[in-house]
C-alpha cells in the first residue's frame, strides 16, 4: 500500500507484550499502515531490535521497557509516548502468560502470575492511559483475551478466569464510555503460533506447542483484526471479534 493511502497515518499507538507473537505481529502491522508504535516489553534487546527493524524501514517506532505488573512502568510508558509522539491514540493491552493445571493441584505462584499480568496489566495500562484520552477526547482500547474464556477446558480454569475477568473489565470500560470518548475491542484468539507455551509445565507446554504447530494462526491473522479495528471511523466500534483456526474445536 503506498504512504499515502496508509489508513493509521497520523495515529499513535502503544503496544504492550510487543517483543515476540501477536504483539510484535501487530506493531508491525500497525507501523506498516502508518502508525507510530510505542512498544512495550520487559525483553529489551528484542523490543529494541524490533524498533530498530522499523525504523530502518522509515516508521516511526520507540522501544519502552515495561513490567506491565508495576503501575509505574505503564505511567512511564505513556508519559513516554506523549512527551515524544504528542498523544496516544490507542493502546493494544496484549502482554499475557498462561499456566495451565488442574485446581486440585494447586500452583499458587502460578495463579499470581496470570492475576497480575493478564488482569492486573490490564487494569495498569488503563489507570495510565484513561486520563490521556479524557484530555484528547478520543482514544482506543484494544485488549487480548482468548477463546479459552468462551469454552472453559480441564487445567484451564485460573487461565480463562483471568481472560474472562479481563473481558469483564472491557466490557465496563465500554459501558462506562458510551459518551463516545473511548472505543473498545476485545480481541479472543484460539490457537496461534506463539510463545505462550514457553512458561507452563514441561507435559502442558508440549501440549500446547504440538497444537500450535500443528494448526496454530501465524500471530498475523491476529495483527489483522487488531488493526480492522483501530482503522474503523470514531463513530464506529468493533466491540468483539473471535478469531481462531477453522480446525479448531
């Protein structure tokens, strides 16, 4: 597509878990079609590589560390993008981890690791991030559930009750919005090819990874929906979107 039909051009947009799968995917995209990206990650040589990769291709990019578990980071990374950038347009809340098992073989300090990162993340980006929008008038929260909250499975559970807590969340945030200011999107990808397995269990990760192998999305099916849904006019929000391989039960 040529610069100048480039459908984000103008936008800001801030993208945590960016340094590896739908999050990279996406501010990849997002840089592609105009955008400029303020990614965010706690892996600094692959976000830092991943900015320098954009910013040799003409787009601009910044590289933010971030835990999305300390409220400070997420302040700083959106301090960040309006001290250099001059707004933030959108945020994509994709940083997530998953460890899988069953309730009677508790894991305790596994269950906290998802309750911070993939509800209490959430919650951070937006304490950061609602107040810039309220001065702008506009702004867009697109966030990454999962299908695993849709058709809860066995070892699963404290997973999708994150996930699903998080779906909650955005669905208040869009009840709380409706005077037009800020849009949301919650985005349920199944299977992709990712690095989600990476932390679970030896037997769950290679679970995991064999279905990811065998029929996961490339993270770029996901990256596309990210974008259909900034790309839409102020007026109209994408509030929901499911997206998943069609093999997939």
């Amino acid at each position: 597509m040529p610069d100048s039909q480039r459908p984000l051009d103008g936008q800001v947009v801030v993208v945590t878990g960016a340094s590896s799968g739908i999050g990279r995917a996406s501010a990849t995209l997002l840089a592609e079609r105009g955008a400029s990206v303020v990614l965010a990650a706690r892996r600094v040589e692959r976000l830092e590589a991943l900015v320098a990769s954009l910013r040799d291709r003409g787009r601009p990019a910044i590289a933010v560390p971030t835990d999305v578990t300390v409220a400070e980071d997420l302040q700083r990374l959106v301090r960040t993008a309006v001290t250099e950038l001059g707004a933030v347009d959108a945020l994509v809340s994709n940083a997530g981890v998953a460890r899988l098992g069953r309730l009677d073989e508790p894991d305790p300090e596994g269950w906290s690791a998802m309750i911070d990162v993939n509800l209490r993340g959430l919650l951070n980006a937006l304490a950061a991030v609602l107040p810039v929008f309220g001065r702008q008038g506009h702004g867009h929260v697109v966030t990454t559930v999962s299908t695993a909250g849709l058709a809860i499975s066995p070892t699963m559970g404290v997973y999708a009750a994150t996930k699903n807590a998080a779906r909650t969340v955005m669905e208040a945030l869009r009840a709380e919005s409706t005077d037009g200011v800020v849009r949301t999107t919650e985005i349920s990808p199944g299977y992709v090819r990712t690095e989600l397995a990476d932390g679970m269990a030896t037997g769950f990760r290679e679970q995991v990874r064999t279905g990811m192998e065998e029929f996961g999305l490339d993270p770029a099916a996901v990256a596309r929906a990210v974008a259909f849904a900034l790309e839409q006019p102020r007026d109209v929000e994408i509030g929901s979107l499911v997206i998943r391989p069609t093999v997939q039960g």
